[in-house]
C-alpha cells in the first residue's frame, strides 16, 4: 500500500468515527432527561466529533494552508459553543428561560 492510501484510509475512519460522535451527542440530546445533561452530552460529542471530522480532512489533503484554516475553523466552533451552552445554562439556573414553570 502506498502512503497516499494509508492516509486516505486513516481520513476516512477518523470522519466516520467523528460522525458516530455527532450521532451519539444526538442521541444525547433527545433521550437525556434534564438540560444540563443535554448541554453536557451534546457539546462534549460535538467538538469531538467535529475534531475528528477535520482531523480526517487534513489527511486527506495535508496542505499547510488548508489544515490551518480547519483549525481556525474547529477552534472558533468550540469557543461559539461553549458560549452558548454557558449562556443556556446561566438562564436555566435563574429560571427565567421558556422551561420555567
């Protein structure tokens, strides 16, 4: 086998496992019970599932360029997210959201 085959082959089980992740944090977030679960398991899946995703695209194509705008991208996806969840959680907490009684 040739290098440029081994490093498809390992691109391609990184991005499968990646959206197995994506697939297990939605599974999360519909059968988990309260919202804190579902936040916890939906962005922990996530950003992993969204590494492994770009990890896969920068070995198939290993250029410098490419793998650093991927990075920047994955890296700006994560801070977003975790804004997000502690936004959603700080409004649960108070009790002010649209799940309040």
């Amino acid at each position: 086998m040739s290098t440029e085959a081994i490093l498809h082959a390992l691109a391609a089980v990184c991005i499968v496992l990646g959206t197995t992740f994506f697939l297990a944090g939605t599974i999360g977030l519909l059968r988990l019970p309260d919202l804190f679960s579902r936040l916890h398991a939906l962005t922990k899946a996530d950003n992993l599932g969204l590494g492994l995703v770009m990890l896969g695209l920068i070995l198939y194509d290993p250029n410098p360029f490419y793998a650093v705008k991927l990075l920047i991208l994955w890296v700006l996806v994560m801070v977003s997210g975790a804004t997000g969840a502690h936004l959603i959680a700080k409004r649960a907490l108070r009790g002010d959201g649209e799940d309040a009684p």
